[in-house]
C-alpha cells in the first residue's frame, strides 16, 4: 500500500497545470455508446477512475487507445466495435460507481442494458432512484435482479421529466437522461436538471454528434430526439475545477503563492468569493477572454495573518462545491475564530473530521454540520485517507502542520489527482510516496 510522507511548514510558490476534468471525462467517455462512429477526446486526464471507465467500455464493446503517448493529459480515440455485450458487472461498477453513467447510452443505442447497482462509499449511499425515475419517464422498464439493474426499452419516448431529489438536483443522473433522450423519439425536457459545467461539457459534446440539446447549465434542458448519432471529434474536456481549487487552498493553506494554467476560474467563483472573505486573493494573471482556461493568481492577503473563519454551506452548482468542502476545512481548521461548515449534499461527507481531529484540529460534528473552532496550527500525524476528497484534506493539512504527516491509502488519491505528490513537489512541498505496509507505524 502506498503512502504520502509530508514534512509541514514550507510555502508554495510556483506554478502548476491543471489537467482535464475527471468528472466531465467520465460521462463523455460513457456517451461514445450512442453511436457506432469514433470519438476523439483531448486533455482526458491519466487517472485510475479513466483507466477502470476504459476497461469498462472495453467490456461493452467499445475500443478505446490513447492517441498521443504520455503521462500528462493525453488523447483517445473511442469506438463501437460491436453492440452485444451490455453487462456492467459488479466488480468493475463497484470500483466506480460513476459507471452507472454508462446506463442512458446503452440503453437509448441498444435498448437494453444492465448495470450493477453502485453500492454507495465513504460519503454516503449514494442513491440512483432519480436516474431509474427518469429513464422509465422516457419509456424503459426497469426490473432488478441480483443486485443489477436490468433495463429494456423498444424505443424511448420524450417527455417532461422532473429530476430533482431531497438534495436538489442530480449531476450523473441529468447526464444519464440527458444522453438516453438524445436518442428517443420527440422532445424531452429535463426539470431541475444538474447545472453543473461538466453536464455542459457533455451537452456540446452531444451536439457535437448530431444531438439537438438546449439549455445545458440551466435547470431546464430541453432534447430534441434524433435518429442517430456521429462522431465526436476532438473534443477537449474541460479543466478540471475540482482539482483547481485544490491546489487555490493548498496556496492558502501554506499562505504561498501559486499560479495556476488552464485554470477554471469562470467555474470556480463560489469558492474565490468564500476565499475572499477567509482572506486570500485569487485573481485571473492574463488577459485570455475565455475564463473557461486561464491563468490564474493565488496569494494570501497578509502571509502572516491567520485565515478568517467563515460560514460555509455546500449547494449544486453554481453553489459551493460539495468536493471541496473537505479540502475548506482544513484550511478553515488554523482560521482565527470559528467557523461553520454545512454539507447540504451528503450529509455523511465527514470521514476527514476525525483525522483531521488526529492532527489537533477542533471540530464539532452535530449532523451536517460540523462547528470548526479554529487553532494557531495543526501538528503532523499519521492518518488514513477514506475517499477522494477526505484524502486532499488531509494532505493539504499535512502541508500545513508542524512535523511529519503521513497520509496512508493514497489510492483515493489517485482516482481523482494526476501526479498529486509531483505537482505539490514541484512548487515546493516536502512530499513524497512511499510503499508501507498496513501494519507499520508509518
Ligand atoms: C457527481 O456525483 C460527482 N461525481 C461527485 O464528485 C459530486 O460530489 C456530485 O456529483 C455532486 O456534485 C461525478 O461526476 C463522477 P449526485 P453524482 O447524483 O452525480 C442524491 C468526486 O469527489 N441522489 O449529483 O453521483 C445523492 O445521494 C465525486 O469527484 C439521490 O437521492 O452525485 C446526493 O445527496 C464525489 N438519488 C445528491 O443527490 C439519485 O438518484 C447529489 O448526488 C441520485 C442522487
């Protein structure tokens, strides 16, 4: 098993990249199944969650192979090469549970498809009723069997569909009916769709091949159903913002300065807005229109003073991100005062409150909201990543901490952060990986 070893207390400052968005590479992946002409996709970033999507296209009978060879971003070519299989298995979905975004393209191509139930993870169960609800608005029916969603249509009919749930809006789940009602018959209108830039990235992608999608970014999308489907070529994914504003807190949380590339920042203005307030200024460093990819600035207001404490409440897009709100507490974890964090889209996304705990943050948990009482700093321990997102918490706060802080099961880490440990090296973090077994005291 791998670890993070960390040594806290030096300041970042550089530059670093940022790769292509995972969460957008996904759904787009899983969209090359409508149709039976290749797609060509660039900027999809090296990551374990891509290589399992790659194998389970593979499985499905799509081909995928990278085009250019490299470690950075690279680009790949996907096609159809026969429509049989149609079986997500358990032990590929149960891997990523974004695999169920392969549901709405086999079926609408196919008009079968039969996809494990992901089971749900570290930050809660992870429900897909809403996807199903909206499938069977389209016409499909949906039994299940042994753990499996098995799901059959003739030919899906448009409708008005209503996709919201007790946490607002679903982002997989839009794209899931967004992509099956490409290929129905009349027009499909999506109420209370997902808002978020990775449902327009696909949207353009969409209608890149022929699909008659409008309003992506809005709560009402509206499909126009087409007969078929082409291809798709050289669709660069978005940036991924995600990580972006990683890398924006990890600068404020060593009180560095960092530049970022390919930076998001037009998709980033919840977190630049909280960032403001907490005291750190992120500011767009070029003159590029599109602020889609731009360079962008990070630096704290006065290295010396401690963070401000804030009130902090994740929301859907364009509200803040729900995958940064671990990353916002370790930070907010040394602020001067308290803060107050509430989780509005899983409730349950709390797995880095007790290791941060390790590291003598203060932090107060009463249901989906967790009271952080700020401290002057945090001190290195070892700890144990738990998903993706805790995982980025913890090394941010290891950056930051007095001493030594080793991050264990850095294989969360890897799903969503391309060359985490290099990048952070690069601008000057004391970070490396090291192979440990489970029982060392590392
Ligand atoms: C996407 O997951 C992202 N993953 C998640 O990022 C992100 O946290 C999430 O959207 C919210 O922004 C990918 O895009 C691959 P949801 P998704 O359906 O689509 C409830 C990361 O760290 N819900 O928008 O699966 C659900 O329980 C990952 O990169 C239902 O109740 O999330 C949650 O409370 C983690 N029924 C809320 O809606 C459903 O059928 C939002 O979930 C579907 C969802």
């Amino acid at each position: 098993m791998e670890a993070f070893v960390i040594t806290g207390g030096n300041k970042l400052e550089g530059r670093i990249s940022i790769s292509g968005s995972k969460n957008s590479a996904l759904p787009i992946m899983a969209a090359s199944l409508l149709s039976s002409e290749p797609m060509i996709l660039q900027d999809v970033p090296n990551l374990r969650d891509i290589k399992n999507m790659r194998a389970l296209l593979k499985l499905l009978g799509c081909d995928v192979c990278d085009l250019e060879a490299g470690a950075k971003d690279s680009a790949i070519r996907l096609q159809v090469t026969e429509e049989e299989p149609c079986w997500a298995k358990y032990d590929i979905v149960c891997t990523m549970r974004a695999s169920i975004c392969v549901l709405g393209p086999l079926l609408a191509k196919r008009g079968k498809a039969r996809v494990s139930m992901p089971g749900g993870c570290a930050i809660g169960e992870r429900p897909v009723d809403i996807h199903l609800r909206g499938l069977e608005a389209l016409g499909a029916r949906i039994t299940l069997e042994d753990g499996d969603i098995i799901a059959t249509t003739d030919k899906l009919k448009g409708t008005t569909i209503y996709l919201g749930g007790p946490f607002g809006s679903t982002v997989l789940g839009t794209a899931n009916v967004m992509s099956a009602a490409a290929l129905a018959e009349g027009t499909t209108i999506i109420e209370c769709a997902a808002c978020e830039p990775e449902i327009v990235d696909l949207a353009n992608v969409l209608n890149a091949m022929g699909a008659k999608i409008a309003g992506a970014g809005t709560p009402r999308i509206s499909i126009e159903g087409v007969e078929k489907l082409h291809t798709a070529l050289e669709h660069r994914i978005i940036a991924d913002r995600i990580e972006a504003g990683t890398y924006i807190i990890a600068a404020a949380i060593t009180g560095g300065e960092l530049v970022l590339d390919n930076c998001p920042l037009d998709s980033l203005l919840a977190l630049v807005d909280l960032l403001g307030r907490v005291g750190v200024e992120v500011n767009q460093a070029d003159l590029t229109e599109d602020k889609r990819r731009c360079l962008v600035k990070v630096k704290c207001a006065d290295n010396k003073t401690r963070p401000r404490p804030v009130q902090l409440t994740t929301q859907p897009y364009p509200g803040f991100p729900t995958d940064l709100q671990a990353q916002m507490m370790a930070l907010l974890s040394m602020a001067d005062g308290n803060s107050v964090v509430t989780e509005r889209i899983f409730p349950e996304r709390f797995l880095h409150v007790a290791e941060l705990g390790r590291m003598g943050a203060r932090l107060y948990r009463q249901g989906p909201t967790v009271i952080v009482s700020g401290v002057d700093n945090l001190i290195g321990a070892p700890v144990t990543a738990s998903d993706l997102r805790a995982s980025a918490s913890l090394v941010l706060a290891g950056l930051a901490a007095k001493g030594r802080t080793i991050v264990r099961r850095v294989y969360h880490l890897d799903r969503g952060y391309e060359q985490m440990e290099k990048k952070l090296e690069a601008v000057g973090a004391d970070i490396h990986r090291v192979n440990v077994d489970e029982t060392s005291n590392l």
